[in-house]
C-alpha cells in the first residue's frame, strides 16, 4: 500500500485528491493546521473514524511555517509521494499580506524540501505551481514561456517553482511540477470569483441577495474542473522521470462569459444585479491567461473532461441545492 502525504488537504484541491487516492487504494496522511473550529467539511464524504479497521484517511497536524513539525510528518509517515497544495492562493489577498503570503508560498516549499533533503526519504514530490505565474506574458502559455508575475502570490510561486527544479537538478530529487490553470468545483472557496459568482446568483434566485459586486470584468482565464486536474497530479508522479507540465483546457473565458453562464441557467440577467466595487480591482492585473497543455496530453494522456459552460452550471446547481437547503433549515451539501 503506497503512503501519501497532501498539505492543504482541506482545499478544494486537496479533498478531490485525497479522493482518488483513497480509490487507488493508497494510504492518505493529510496536513491540517490546528484551530479552535473544525475546517474539515470537504472531507465528510471521505472522513474516517480512527478506530475503525480499515482507516485509510489520517488527519496530522503541521504548518509549512513551522519547519520541525513538517521535517517530524515525513520522517514519521516515510510517504511514497508528497502532494504540496497548501498555500495562501487567493491572488487578490496576497496583496494585503504579502509577508504571510510568500511566507507559506515560498519559504513554506523551502521548508519541505529541506526535510525531503537532510532525511534523505526517498519518496517523489509534486509542487503546486500556477499559471499566475505567466503573469502579462501573451497566451497561450506553456512550459516555455517566461515569467511575469504581477502579485505577491505570483511572485512567490515563480520562487518555489524554480526552487523545487534546482533542488531536482543539485540532489536528484522527483520533484514534478504541475503549472495549474485556474481549475473550479463545487468545493472552490467562496472568495473566488467563480464561486462567488454562482453562490450569489443562487442566492439572487431565491430572494436572499439583490447585488453581486465585482472588480475587473474583463479578464480572461482559462477555467477547468479541479477532479479532472487531481488526475494529472497523481500521473506527473507515475512517470519514470520528474518533469514540469502545464495543465490546462486551451481555452479562456472572461469573467462576463462566466455570469452569462451562471445567471443564465437559473434564468436571470446579470447586468440586473452586478456592479462594480474597486475594491476588488488588481494593483497590477492579468489580462489573459490560456495553457496550452500539449506536453501533458502526449507524455501523460491526460486531457480534460469537463467543459466550461458543464464545470459553471454544476457549481450553480450545487450553490442553490445549498441555498434550497438553508432555506429547509437542513445542512449545506458541499
């Protein structure tokens, strides 16, 4: 039975993999930060009793602040792979908090791959990169393309990204990284604009909200489903030899497409009910971003399997499935 280690586990991204992990059979440790309230609740369908015989989901406690508790978890568990999803990843925020931001982005990647180094585990990593990255550098981006970040968030994971390669090059490490490009579900927190955008038109739609306030309108992303981008995570591990990928659907879709889909399946029209708040704006915006994930789709196989206009009116079903059952007085689904 393979042993896996995921940071984040209690992210978006963390819960889908921790999933599919536990249907391949592997034994799942995920990292979560002590706190005096449980954030657990992407991981109900999967959670696990301890006691029970067959426990396969093992919660551990570490930060990637803390240095020691992280080297202890992969000296303790000895894992197979190591899943680093754990970060401060909302762009905007990371204006507010750099420090914090970078602290957890870069130096929290540092952290760990120092424990990876001084305990010589032999074991294969997968770093969480981020088409942020790519920053104002013309689409469509892939492995090649230069980078020109434009956020904190941006800028620490250009660091952690080329700090992992150097650890790959200096001591022979299975270091792969994954170049994510947005990817939303469900489960995507409620800051995030996709979520934010089909949370509020559910509410809209059954009279609990009357405006959606947003920032910058304009811009392009390249938005896929986050169950279909876990898989490749777990593929950039089964190969014979640590690479970098872009992952990605190769098209973009602007925000406005985005609530043209969301308001639309539930029969509004959202130039009704969104304006605009400048609170929500950039310092320095990304206009455009589009992969083109060619390399993963030759090396890895891997393609995506859910389209934009599928991916936002799941997530629009699902919030007013939650709305309908607030409103039943009955716990939220997601």
């Amino acid at each position: 039975m393979k042993k896996a280690l995921i940071t984040g586990v209690t992210g978006q991204d963390g819960s889908y993999l921790a999933e599919l992990l536990l249907a391949k059979g592997y034994e799942v440790y995920g990292v979560v930060r002590r706190s005096s309230s449980f954030n657990t609740e992407r991981l109900e369908s999967i959670y696990q009793d301890p006691h029970v015989s067959d426990y396969k989901l093992r919660l551990v406690y570490g930060d990637l602040e803390d240095g020691a508790s992280i080297a202890n978890l992969v000296k303790k568990v000895k894992p197979d792979e190591i899943y680093n999803l754990a970060a401060q990843s909302h762009v905007r925020v990371s204006f507010d908090v750099p420090e914090y931001t970078v602290s957890t982005v870069a130096m929290g990647t540092l952290r760990l791959l120092e424990a990876m180094r001084e305990l010589d585990v032999k074991c294969k990593l997968y770093q969480a990169s981020s088409s942020e990255m790519f920053g104002s550098s013309a689409p469509p981006q892939n492995e090649h393309t230069p980078f020109q970040p434009r956020s904190p968030y941006a800028c620490a994971k250009v660091f952690a990204h080329q700090l992992c390669q150097n650890y790959r090059d200096a001591y022979g490490l299975f270091i792969a990284c994954g170049i994510l490009f947005n990817h939303e579900s469900p489960r995507r927190g409620i800051p995030f604009v996709t979520r934010k955008i089909t949370r509020t038109a559910a509410r809209i739609k059954h009279g609990l909200d009357k405006k959606l306030f947003l920032g910058n309108l304009d811009a392009k992303r390249d938005w896929g489903f986050a169950g279909d981008y876990v898989e490749a995570m777990w593929l950039m591990l089964q190969q014979e030899k640590p690479d970098d990928y872009v992952i990605a659907t190769g098209e973009s879709y602007s925000v406005r497409d985005c609530l043209d889909v969301a308001f639309g399946t539930l029969g509004l029209d959202w130039k009704n009910y969104v304006e605009l708040d400048p609170r929500y704006l950039r310092p320095t915006e990304v206009d455009h971003l589009r992969g083109d994930a060619s390399k993963a789709r030759e090396k890895l196989g891997w393609k995506p399997k859910v389209t934009f206009k599928q991916l936002i009116e799941q997530m629009v079903r699902a919030d007013e499935e939650d709305v309908r059952s607030a409103l039943a007085g009955r716990p939220p689904q997601n």
